[in-house]
C-alpha cells in the first residue's frame, strides 16, 4: 500500500501543444489570429491595478448585465464564469446528478469524458455517421442529460434549430447543454429557443470569436432555475471566478461589436479560401461553421502531413483518437499564415 494508490486515475484533456520558441506558426489551439478588441485592451491599460486588493464582483455583475442586454436577456438568465471550461464544469455539477448516464456524440469536444470521470457521472458517447453527422433522433433514450456542441469540434459541421428542437423535444426531463463556442463563425444559435425549453443550456466562450482565450471568460443562458443551480455549484467550490480585470475587458469587449463584426468577417473570408485551395489539393473537408477546418487526404495520412508541418514550424492539431486519426484540425490563422501554410502543403502534396 502506497499513497500513490490513492491518487487520481484519469486521462486529463491534452490541449494543443504551446512550443517554447517564438517563431512558428500556431494553427492548433483554434485561438483567434487578431488581438481583442481595442476597447478591451484600453480597459485592461486603464485598469487601477491598486483596486486588486480588493476581491472582484462575486457574481461579475456587470459583466452579466451586459451579456444580458447584448442577447436581449435578463441578468438572471446568465451566468459567467472563468472560461467556458469552468462554465460547463460547473454546469456537469449542477446539471448531472441522474443515476442515467448522460448522452454526446462519440466525436466531440473532449472534455466531457474528462468530467464525467472526475465527478463520477455515467455516460453514454453516440456514434456519429460516416460524414461526422450527429443523428438527432438517436438522442432519444433513457438519460440523465444531454451534451451537444453545435457547431461541433473538431468536425466543425453546424446544425439548425429544427436539429436542435428534435433533441429538446426528446428530452424534456433532463437538461440540454448547448455549448456554442463557435456559433459566431456560422452557426445558428439555439438562443430563440430559450424562451421555449427552460431545460435548455446554452454556454458561450469569448476565447474564440472574442480573441480573448488568455483572459478566461466563458458564461452560460438559461432559465432562471437552471442558472440558478450553477450559482449553487459555483458557490460551493468557488465564490470569486471572474477576476476584477477579466470583468472590465469583458464588458469592453461586448460594447465593442464593430470590431467584432469585422474580425470574424475576417477569419470567414480566409476559412472559405483555405478550403477552396485545400480542396484543389486534393483534401476533403467539410464545410465548417467555425473559426478551423477538419481536413483529411486520400493520397497522405493525417499524421505524416502534422510531422510535415510541424518541422515547418506550423502547428495544427491531429488527434491520435480512433475515426479522425487521419484528419488534421487547422485552427484559421491570417492570410499571411494561410499562404505559409498552403505554400508547404504545396511542396508536400504532389
Ligand atoms: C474552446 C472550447 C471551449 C472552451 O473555451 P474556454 O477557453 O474554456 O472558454 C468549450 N467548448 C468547445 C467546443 C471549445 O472548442
């Protein structure tokens, strides 16, 4: 016997590599090319580091309020957290507490298995078809709750509201968590819904269309219960999530929908030009509705292209997981980056 017996057993999440070098192309953590708002960075620049000592808004309420303005909401219909990771943390919490296990695709975000494991919550991953399709009418059994990215990662494919109503209809007795991290690039968002299915979750992150992955802010929309519950979960783990900066650059940031606007205009035209180049090579690619694209080649695998890559010192994300390990996740960088990386894959694909 040996305290190392008693020490945790779990396959943690593994994020895109953070090389220790400065010279390299990053295309693997689907980050966000352009800085943040500048509105944003002006509020962290003006922001009285003397008024730290004192603990920030336990509920960020300011920042809540504006999330709720800006999707036409009241205060108590958000809830804000420390990255949409902490959000949804919170939300397996407050959310899955059924003996059934709780439903997802078997290709999606990672970090569900994670947590289930951590807080000892069954689960159930459904098969997705050939084309990474979810089928909505196989959520349709006995469970303790259901999670769906939309769009999805890392297929990037997003699905419209009557996907979703299946789903909802279907599970009228458990909570839905909609995890809309990259809804801004093309998705559709199950935001109208709200107001139909109060066991309906919908969690957003401002690492991705916001371009504020340092900074740690992700919250959630839901009836007044169900967020509610995560303000009970929250508060019994950790009552301070949202730091007194991450608060003010957040609400500088929401206020700030021109820039937003343009930077996603942005990452759009370049996504949409990088698959027509890819496709020209040869690679199949579904069309994404987020800020990456999932790309595999008939001719060369998925992971000696990633080594290729990487030994150009561009960096893109390949999963060595059952069914995508011969697809490579490229996050969408700038033009330039985009000509980088479409001139090396030139030279490698014959
Ligand atoms: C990036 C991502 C998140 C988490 O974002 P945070 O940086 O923790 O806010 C959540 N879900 C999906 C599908 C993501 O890709």
């Amino acid at each position: 016997m040996s305290w190392k017996d008693n020490l945790i057993k779990i396959e943690p999440y593994v994020a895109g590599e953070q090389p220790n070098k400065t010279d390299f192309i990053k295309m693997n953590a689907n980050e966000n090319p352009y800085p943040p708002s500048p509105e944003a960075i002006k509020a962290i620049n003006n922001f009285d580091g003397a008024n730290l000592k004192k603990y920030p808004s336990a509920n960020a309420v300011e920042l809540v309020k504006t999330i709720a303005e800006y999707h036409g909401l009241k205060p108590e219909n958000v809830f804000a957290g420390n990255g949409t990771d902490d959000v949804l943390s919170l939300c397996f919490r407050a959310f899955f507490n059924s003996k059934k296990p709780i439903l997802f695709p078997d290709i999606t975000y990672s970090f569900n298995t994670v947590w289930c494991e951590i807080l000892g919550i069954p689960y159930e991953q459904i098969r997705v078809d050939a084309d990474f399709n979810i089928n909505p009418e196989d959520y349709k059994r006995a469970n303790g709750g259901v999670v769906i990215a939309n769009p999805n990662a890392p297929t990037s494919i997003g699905r419209d509201l009557d996907f979703l109503r299946i789903i909802l209809d279907n599970n009228r007795n458990c909570v839905v968590i909609v995890d809309e991290a990259y809804v801004d690039f093309g998705g559709i968002t199950a935001i109208p819904l709200l107001e139909e299915y109060d066991n309906l979750v919908i969690t957003r992150t401002f690492s991705k269309s916001r371009s504020m992955a340092g900074m740690r802010i992700g919250y959630a929309m839901g009836s007044k219960d169900a967020i509610a519950a995560i303000y009970a979960a929250k508060d019994s783990v950790n009552s301070y999530p949202v730091d007194s900066v991450a608060q003010k650059a957040g609400i500088a940031s929401i206020k700030d929908e021109k820039y937003f606007r343009e930077t996603i205009a942005r990452v759009i035209k370049t996504r949409e030009n990088l698959t027509e180049k890819m496709r020209e090579m040869g690679f199949k690619i579904p069309d994404s509705s987020t800020n990456f694209i999932f790309a595999s080649h008939e001719k060369y695998t998925a992971k000696e292209i990633f080594e290729y890559l990487k030994s150009r010192d561009i960096y893109v994300r390949w999963f060595n997981k059952p069914r995508i390990d011969n697809y490579l996740r490229i996050s969408i960088g700038t033009d330039e980056e985009t000509e980088a990386l479409l001139n090396a894959l030139k030279e490698y694909i014959k």
